[in-house]
C-alpha cells in the first residue's frame, strides 16, 4: 500500500482520542503536512527566514529541532498492513506547533536545489569546454572542483531532508479542537535567553570562542561576564554573552551583524580566533577602570565596548592578512578618562536629562564610529 508507514502506537487520550509519538524524516514531513490558517496563526516570513538563515549560514546538514506538534482529523485516512500502520497517500496532517521550522526547512531545500541547478549548469558549460580544449589542463581541474561542489551541496541537502524530528500526533481532534490546543501550547511559551543560547549552542562557532575564553580568561572573569539576562543598571558585571558576541563579531568583521563568511572563516581556525579574542581583552581591560561595569562608568555601555572593538579592527588585518602587532593600538586606551565627566566625549555625543553621557545603543553605527574616530585620535596622538 503507497503511503507514509509510521512506526508508533496510539495511546487513549481524553477517552475521545488519540495521541501517539514518533519520529519523522524531514522529507515526509514537507510531503504530508499542511497548514490550516483557521488553526495556526499567520506566517511570518521573517522568522522562517530567521530559521532558515540558521541552517543556511552554519551549513548544517542535520537538524536537532525540538519536537513539533501534529493533527490528523479523519481516522480513516490511517490503515493497517501487517503489523504497521500506515497514512494513506495523498493524506495531510494540519501542523500545530512548528510550521515555522517546517516552512523554514522546506525553504532551505529549495535553495539548495537552485544551488545544485546552477552549479549543474556550470558543470556541463565546462564540460563542454574540455571536449573542444581537452589539453587545457585548468579546464580539467575546475571541472573536477565544480563536480566536487556538486556532490558537496546535493550530500548537504539529502542528508538534511533525511534528519528525523520528533513528532507528537493527535489523532482525531475536529477544527475547533485543535484551536483549542493550539492555543493552549503557545499560551505561556516563554522564549530561552540569548545568553543561554551564546552559552550552550556549539553550532555557532563564535559560541565557541566566546565559551573558551570565558572559562579561561583570567581578566574577564574578574571584571564579569553575565551568562543569564542582559546587564541592567543594577548589573556590577562588565559584559554578557550577547554584548560579547557582538563585540567579537565587530572586531572579526569590522560589522555589527554576522555573516556566513565570519563563520566559516572561524570554522577553518577557530584557535587562532579564540587566542585573537584573549590578546584583545587583554588588551583592553588594563586600561579600564577597576569595575568596568559599574553605570558611572562609559565602559559600562554597550556602545562604548563594541566601539572599541570596531576601532582594534582596524588594526587586526593589513590589506586581508593578520597583523602580528595590532595590539599596539589598544595602547590608545590609555588615559582615557572613562567617567561621564569626560567633556571631549559630551561634546561629541550629548548628554542625557540625567547628565549622563548619551551612549544609549542604535541600530545605526553613527555613535561607534565617533568613538572609534575618537581612539584613532588619541592613537596618533600618542605615536
């Protein structure tokens, strides 16, 4: 019989109906699942691209998302064959918790078959190529790297629609019921901190490095690094995962968001990363104040750190290779008076109705680049 065979077993639930759980393949999900918009709610094409450039920018080629919630209404469309049970060809089961993950996924397959389309293109244009010009030994060689990147990127994506997720399946449950489900799991969802998610996923490997280097850079854990909620005003700590990973990305890149390029560069070396990120604590934290993160402090702010960053970046590479002395800028740090007493700072960036210095963080990076304009001048000063 042609259908999806499901290895589980139904277990009574509320006397009325059933609920089983079992694992499925990607691939089968994205086949035999749909969307009813009078249960779900609407699509948001921003978090599925949010889902999508996580599977996308890290090259996973296996998902361990969390389990995601089934429906199947008509009974019927489940038949026995043998000691298995199978959904019928042609069946759908409604989604109520996980159509992002699930539209997400879909999304990432189709990308990456346009990707194998393209590069398939470019394979038989080459092969072409070589039959007119068989002597021409760098047609040769490309051929086989395009071939290579060919079996690479199908092997990605057939190995990511045969990851398994976890599924939990209702079985019997009318329309109304399940928006009362729906409801009822997406009522007190409460979303996990990004200072966890810095702290445990090893997918990212800037998490990586920020992890090393928090469980072993003497200077950091003395000035304090938040693992659990974003610094408040009440906060002693210098910095958090969350400020810290933009400040490493900062000081990599020379931008404020990550890119698919940073990872992969990190991938490649990621020690030489995280002895980067140890040589420009180092660096800096001498030449704070004792607290940094104490709020009468500029150091305390968020601009003021990835600031600073941005300013060594400058410094790291010379026209693209590593600069072996670049922690000589940091010297520029030195002296730096970093209360909110500091005129030549109010002066460029204002003052708050508090008197405090107006460091208040922007999605623009028009008050970073004043403080690192600001380094540089105290670097050339100093030389």
């Amino acid at each position: 019989m042609d259908g999806l065979r499901l290895q589980m077993t139904i277990h009574p639930y509320c006397e009325s109906f059933g609920v089983a759980t079992v694992s499925l393949r990607v691939q089968d999900l994205l086949n035999y699942t749909a969307i009813d918009p009078m249960v779900q709610r609407k699509l948001s094409p921003m978090q599925r691209r949010k889902i999508a450039n996580y599977l996308q920018e890290r090259e996973l080629e296996h998902v361990f998302f969390g389990p995601v919630t089934l429906s199947l209404r008509q009974v019927n469309q489940l038949a026995r064959e043998g000691g298995n049970l199978i959904l019928r060809h042609g069946s759908k089961l409604s989604i109520l918790d996980g159509q992002h993950r699930i539209q997400a996924l879909g999304y990432v397959n189709e990308q990456l078959l346009k990707e194998v389309r393209k590069v398939e293109r470019k394979a038989s244009q080459l092969k072409v190529k070589c039959r007119r010009a068989p002597e021409d030994e760098s047609l040769v060689e490309e051929l086989e790297q395009t071939e290579g990147l060919l079996a690479e990127i199908e092997a990605r994506r057939l190995d990511l629609m045969e990851s398994e997720l976890s599924v939990q399946l209702y079985i019997g449950l009318d329309e109304e019921e399940e928006k009362q489900l729906f409801g009822d799991i997406n009522s007190k969802v409460q979303l996990v901190s990004k200072e966890l998610g810095h702290s445990f996923d090893s997918t990212d490997p800037l998490n990586l490095v920020m992890q090393q280097v928090a469980d072993y850079n003497e200077l950091l854990k003395s000035a304090g690094i938040e693992r659990r909620n974003n610094l408040t005003s009440f906060n002693k700590n210098f910095t958090c995962f969350s400020w810290l990973y933009s400040t490493a990305t900062l000081l990599f890149t020379g931008k404020m968001q990550p890119s698919y390029e940073m990872a992969r560069k990190i991938r490649k070396d990621i020690p030489a990363h995280i002895e980067i990120l140890h040589q420009y604590l180092n660096g800096i934290l001498p030449h704070l104040p004792e607290q940094p993160g104490l709020s009468q402090y500029v150091s305390s702010t968020r601009v003021a750190q990835e600031a600073i960053a941005l300013y060594a970046h400058g410094f790291l590479y010379k026209d693209g290779v590593y600069n072996s002395e670049w922690t000589s800028c940091l010297a520029a740090l030195d002296g730096v008076d970093w209360s909110h007493e500091n005129e030549e700072l109010a002066e460029r960036f204002g003052r708050l109705d508090n008197g405090k210095i107006n460091l208040v963080h922007e999605k623009s990076m028009r008050k970073h680049t004043k403080m690192s304009e600001f380094l540089h001048e105290k670097y050339l000063i100093s030389q």
